[in-house]
C-alpha cells in the first residue's frame, strides 16, 4: 500500500508563524532566526512528502539551527520541530477511525465492577474510545502505508488496584507495567498491523 501523502504548505506555515513569533518576542535574535526560518522553508520545500520523509527532514532543521551557535535560537528550533512532528501525526490522523470506548471489568466482586471506569490507577483498563496517556502521546503510525494506527484498546497496571485481585498481582509482581504504567494497543485498519506501546507511569 502507498504511504500517505501529508501536505507540506501547513508545516511550512505552522513554522514561519512560529519563527515570527519567536522573533516579536526576541528582537535581540532576528537576524539568525530569519536565516533559520529561510533554511526551514527551504527544507521543507516541495507540495508533500509522505510521514518517513519527514522524519527524516527535521533533524535537518535542528542543523541549521546547531549552525547558529545561538542558544536562543536553537531552543526555538526544537520548538518548531516538535510543533511540525506533532501537525504531521495529526495530519495522518484525520481519518482514523475511532472505535466506541467500552468499559472492561477486570474485578472480583459487583462493587468493584461499578468503579471499572473510574480513572485511578490500576482502573484504566478499556477498550476503544481514545488513549489515556501516561505521558505524551506516542500514536503509532503503520510501517507499511504510514497512516496513523486506530488506537484499540489501554491494559493499565492492574497490580495497582486496591482489592484482593491488585495485591494478589502485586504479590507476584505480575502486571505491573513500568511503574505504574500502561500497555496500549493498536491497528492498522487497512493493512491489519498491529502494534504496542508501553509507558510508564
């Protein structure tokens, strides 16, 4: 399957705007900053480009901006890159389905059932819906067609739960993921490729 496309225009746009409001705010750092910013621009030439090739493109930016030998400058761009790698993974997203979010019970008594959807730790467990984060959001995209992966389900670290169940897990030092942390689940829904992401609490 052909790697989707994602527009370049909005990620040079989402960085000319940044650079300018970096320089509005750091007049001191204009002229290093344009340089920057018409390096960029440059950089990101062209109509699209699929999701690995600008992967691939951003680190030249951090280049540019190590060529400066201007810290303000540099903390800039690390400002951009992350705001252009976050608009291209949403951009690869806007067509992601999104399944309807299921509360799953993973408890041993009908009151502890009732609580299954509460946020506390060890209660997060579910399918569907979207991703709890831990920490930042790590969506995966498919290494075949490079689309975002429809996000399936969360196991949370179940040993955390405060019932027989959670300290008999914690007891055998079972389902504990990192510290504290969860397993998310997901796949592509037109190649059938599935990944896991761990993070931890």
């Amino acid at each position: 399957m052909k790697a989707a496309q994602i527009k370049l225009k909005p990620l040079r746009d989402a960085a000319s705007k940044r650079f300018d409001q970096f320089i509005a705010k750091y007049p001191e750092h204009k002229q290093l900053t344009e340089q920057l910013k018409r390096s960029t621009v440059s950089i990101l030439e062209g109509a699209s480009a699929d999701f690995d090739t600008i992967q691939k493109l951003l680190p030249e930016i951090d280049r540019a901006a190590d060529k400066s030998d201007d810290m303000y400058v540099y903390a800039a761009a690390q400002d951009v890159i992350n705001e252009l790698n976050d608009l291209a993974r949403k951009s690869l997203s806007q067509n992601v389905p999104v399944f309807p979010e299921v509360a799953v019970s993973l408890k041993l008594s009908p009151s502890a059932r009732a609580s299954s959807a509460s946020s506390k730790l060890g209660h997060r467990t579910k399918l569907g819906g979207e991703p709890q984060w831990v920490q930042m959001d790590e969506t995966p995209t498919c290494d075949d067609c490079q689309m975002a992966m429809t996000f399936i389900g969360q196991i949370d670290s179940i040993a955390m739960q405060s019932n027989a169940l959670g300290k008999t897990l914690m007891a055998k030092k079972s389902f504990m993921f990192g510290d504290a942390g969860m397993i998310y689940v997901f796949l592509c829904t037109g190649c059938y490729e599935a990944k896991a992401v761990v993070q931890s609490g």
